[in-house]
C-alpha cells in the first residue's frame, strides 16, 4: 500500500499534469482567436475586391463565421460521447492542425472564386440564380472552412477542461461558468487582438 507520503506525491504530480492540461488548451484557444480573427480581416479584404463592395462583404463574412460556430453543437455530443480523454486530446490536436493548414489555403482559393462560381452555374440549383448570388455563395462556402473547425474546437476544449477539474477533485458541474468563462475569454481575447494587429500593423 502506497504510504501517506507517496499518495500526497502522487497527488501533486496529478495536479501538475492538469496545470499544464490547462495552459495548453487554453493557448490553443488563445492563438486559434488571434489567427481566426486575423483571417476574417483579411478575408473581408479581399472579398471586398472580389465583389466590389466592403459592406457586403463584411456582412457575409461575419454572418459566415457566426453560422459556421453552429458545428459546436455536434462536436457538443461528440465530446459527451468520448469516454477517453486521449482521444479528446487527439482530437483537439487534429483539429488546431486543420485550422492552420485552413487558414493558410482558404484566402488564395477565394481568390479563385469567379472561376469555381463559373463551374457552379451550369448546375441545375445555381443555373437559375444571377451569376452575382451563385459568387457570394461561393465564397461563403469556402470561408465556412475555417469557422467550422473553430466551432468544433470550443465544446471539446471545455471538455477536457471539465476533465481535468473532475480529476483534481472539483465539483465539475458547479464550476461549468468558471471553465466556459476561461475558455471564451482567453479566446476573446485573441480575437481582439488579432483583429487589432491585422487591422493597424499586419
């Protein structure tokens, strides 16, 4: 049998793990922000030149990304569903791995967006729209890229953040406004910064 000394070792060792647990998924979630909103600056950017018209493509992009978060609430489930905390750590892993190669490959693929637009066209769905929708509906699918990764990112963070709670001996239902809180204000935080930067510097 483990003496007391050994289990209060133990337990400090378990508690260091989850310390670093915690900075790294809450660093993910700070520079997926930063980039994320850095990305949206750019992207209304250049869909602005696309288009011709900066407030329509602030609309879309924006819009964009506030319907691409909606994949949180199947990711939500998913993360329910996951009995293995390996497995969550994987997942977010894979998913900030996608989010950079997204955020590198999406502006120049918009770019060609007049000729995937021509391709959709001659379909039967998008034969009877005005060529100037058939574009919009374009772009806006190739920038829901991005935010749909970023919403799927959210729910499986707060998990592994519960987790990790629960594993420290915290009441993890009790405390679901403190790990939501930690998790969308390291993540705002990013955001308002990458904005800023991108905006005034980048």
């Amino acid at each position: 049998l483990p003496t007391p000394s050994t289990g209060a070792k133990m337990s400090e060792a378990i508690k260091g793990i989850s310390k670093r647990y915690r900075r790294v998924i809450l660093l993910f979630m700070f520079f997926t922000g930063l980039c994320s909103f850095g990305y949206e600056v750019l992207l209304e950017r250049a869909v602005g030149i696309l288009i011709g018209s900066s407030s329509v493509a602030m609309g879309l992009i924006i819009s964009t990304f506030i319907m691409g978060y909606l994949s949180s609430f199947y990711f939500g489930k998913l993360a329910d569903r996951t009995k293995s905390k390996r497995k969550l750590v994987t997942m977010l892993a894979m998913l900030e791995c996608l989010i950079c190669v997204a955020l590198v490959l999406v502006i120049p693929i918009t770019r060609y967006s007049l000729f995937i637009a021509d391709y959709l066209s001659y379909f039967i769905f998008f034969y009877y729209l005005d060529y100037y929708y058939v574009l919009l509906i374009t772009i806006g699918l190739i920038a829901l890229i991005v935010p749909l990764l970023m919403g799927a990112e959210i729910p499986i963070a707060m998990k592994l953040m519960a987790w990790v709670d629960k594993e420290e001996g915290h009441d993890t239902y009790g405390d679901v406004g403190k790990i939501s809180g930690k998790i969308f204000t390291v993540d705002s935080l990013g955001a308002g910064l990458g904005g800023l930067l991108t905006a005034l510097f980048f």
